[in-house]
C-alpha cells in the first residue's frame, strides 16, 4: 500500500462556553492517510504532539514492505564498509564491527532485509546466545544486539527497508561484574612498595604510580613523552594503543587534559626522570624502549599477588583512584580529571564506599547547621520573615 499523503484532524473544537479551543488545548483527534487504495483514518486522544507520532506510526502500518532483496549479510557488509571508509574510528572500533557482522551473519546472513521482522530477531538472539559451545554472557549479547540494531536503523534511515525490526525488541541485559577497587590503605601502601622500584628507574612501577596517583588509563601513562609531565602537572597528550603500540590519540578528544599532580607524585617522578633511560617515552623500560601495553600487564601480573593486589588488572588502579578522588570533587571536575566525555561512566568507575556515607553523617552533628551554612542576601533583599510570604 501506497501513501500519498496524511493530516490531523481536530475534533473537540469547542469549549463548553461554545469558545473555539486552540489546538493546544484539544485532546481529541482523527489521523488520516491517503493511499493508493483509498482513504485510512483512526481516532486518537492525547496532546497535539503525541498525535503526531501517532500519525507516523499509522503511516508506518499501512506502508507496505520496502522491496529490498539484498541479504542482510550483503547489507551489513557493506554497512561496515562504509563505517571504515568514513574515517574518526578506532582501529578497535573497526574490529568490533568486523566482528560483530560476522557473527550477526551466522544467524541473519541469508535472509531478505526486508523479511526481517522482530520474531526473527528474537529467534536470532537466542540461537546466538544458547547456541554455541558455551553461552554467551549478557554484556556481549548487548554488543550484539547495539551493532544490529545499528545497521536496521541505518537501513530504514536510507529507505531501504519500511521499520527497523529492532524497535520492537528488548535489548540483552548487560550483567558485567562491577571491577572492585583498592581502598585508599592499600593504595598507599602499593604506592609505597612501587615507589621504590620507580625511583630506581623501572618505568614500568612509575606507570602504576601516575595510575594509581592521576588515575590514567594504562595507554595514557604507556604514551606519555618526557616534556608531557613537568614540576606540577601530567599533560595527557596521547594514549599508546593496546592491539599495536602505536602511540596516537586519546581515546576520546575529553582524554586531552591536564592533571595537577600530588606531592608525592611529583616527588617520584622527579628521582624517577633523574635516573630513567633516554627514551621517547616518559615510563622507558630498562633498555630505553617504549613499554608495550601487553608487556606491562605480564610484569604486573607477576608482582601482583606480592603486593596483596592478586585478581586486580592495571586498569582498576584507575577505578580506585577515580573513587578516591569522587569523595574530593564536583561530579564537572572529575569528568575532567577521569578525561570522560560525559558523568555517565562514573556508575562504572566510582564504586560506593559506606565509610564515606557514615563519615558525612559524622560530619553533620560534629555542630548545629545555622553554624555551618552562611547565608549571603543582596544589597536589596530582604531579610527573612520580613516582606515574604512562604
């Protein structure tokens, strides 16, 4: 079915003083669509607004199908082509892709992309997520379903298909494990125990001790040059990439920033610069090389267990870090400290700590609020109780 064309009806136009109502105040509406077979209508009772998007949706209905015989293996594929092709993503961006096409193909690749509707996607997730040698967690189930959902939208968006099935299906839940983080007795007492190796000139310790201290991601501490950190602060320049130890951008133009650094930081890093190899960057292994990413987490995996930080991975000294310094900052300041684009990824990174909740509530009776709080009035306001009204 063909549509030509579509309108809104009002239908309560009156007040009940026989007034004509503006169309702000009128909840009551007909939708019409004009076809090639006639034309359709439907009742509709809500806001101006929401009848619009009825409106849309009728229109959806009555469509028909967009002919598009190209198998959803042909469509993705090209999708992911044209993603590499548009430039600004990462090379781990780009893998991701490649592989989530590959495995969505396993399940859609044959079928018609017009032919796909959210039974099917349903049916595929399943298959996909209980149908392997083991199955697949929830965490990577959402992967999945963000990628599909991705290339049906940009389909419908291109007019290559009527809907995107996907709008119809809950995604996959994600169930990754919260990482824990070090209290702030067990990063002093690491920062102590690596502090020594640092200052002896092992970059690979002064890594864990900008991590633990200015909270960088391991590729941030691994591409720092030697002019990136001076007497008081770390400039966060580039990221060193984890698949290929290419030293290039942030992960996000938000990594670019400045990270004042504490007192015993700054102690460190300078007996550590005194004694480091020549090396193009900051933390230099023994021999004056780049430290690889892959090369650090084998040294750090090694001396864990000693250090009483056995199942901890590098990258959560930068979760015990972000949540020491949350109980320090506004929400704005730490997005810039943590190098995040937005606040959101602070429900992932800053992990709840009771003893600050039972340390506030100490706070609060050590004296009377009336002698905590100050209250600063305007030249012209008035005082309280005097002139107001509540």
């Amino acid at each position: 079915m063909k549509v030509i064309g579509s309108t809104i009806q009002q239908l309560d136009k009156r007040r009940k003083d026989g007034s004509e109502k503006p169309r702000s105040e009128c909840r009551k509406w007909r939708l019409w669509v004009t076809t090639d077979q006639g034309r359709k209508s439907r009742r509709y009772e809500g806001t101006y607004t929401q009848a619009q998007k009825a409106l849309k949706a009728f229109v959806a209905e009555l469509e028909e199908s967009v002919p598009n015989p190209d198998t959803f293996r042909a469509y993705a594929e090209s999708w992911r082509t044209w993603r590499e092709k548009s430039g600004g993503l990462s090379v781990g961006t780009l893998t991701n892709d490649k592989r989530n096409v590959s495995v969505l193909s396993t399940v859609l690749g044959d079928e018609r992309m017009d032919a796909i509707t959210p039974e099917k996607v349903k049916k595929a997730l399943v298959e996909l997520k209980t149908g392997g040698k083991r199955e697949l967690s929830g965490t990577y189930m959402n992967n999945l379903f963000t990628a599909l959902n991705a290339i049906m939208q940009t389909a419908m968006d291109d007019g290559r298909i009527a809907r995107n099935p996907c709008a119809k299906v809950k995604p996959p839940k994600a169930d990754t494990k919260e990482k824990a983080a070090l209290t702030t007795a067990q990063m002093d007492k690491l920062y102590e125990t690596v502090d020594i190796l640092a200052r002896q000139g092992d970059g690979r310790a002064m890594a864990v001790l900008l991590m633990l201290d200015a909270g960088l991601r391991t590729g941030e501490a691994l591409g720092l040059y030697p002019e990136d950190v001076d007497a008081s602060t770390v400039h966060v320049r580039r990221a060193m990439k984890e698949r290929d130890g290419d030293i290039g951008k942030t992960k996000s133009a938000s990594g670019v920033r400045d990270v004042p650094m504490t007192e015993r930081l700054r102690a460190s890093c300078e007996a550590y610069a005194a004694v480091r190899p020549k090396c193009r960057t900051f933390c230099a292994s023994t021999r004056g090389m780049p430290l690889r990413p892959q090369n650090f987490k084998r040294w750090w995996d090694r001396h864990a267990p000693a250090w009483e930080c056995a199942g901890f991975t590098p990258h959560q000294l930068r979760h015990s870090n972000l949540t020491k310094m949350a109980r320090f900052m506004s929400p704005f300041d730490l997005q810039r400290w943590a190098g995040w684009s937005s606040i959101g990824p602070a429900k992932v990174y800053v992990h709840a700590d009771q003893s600050s909740l039972e340390a506030a509530v100490l706070r609060s009776q050590i004296a009377p609020i009336s002698n905590q709080v100050s209250i600063v009035r305007t030249k012209n306001a008035p005082e309280e109780g005097k002139g107001q009204t509540a």
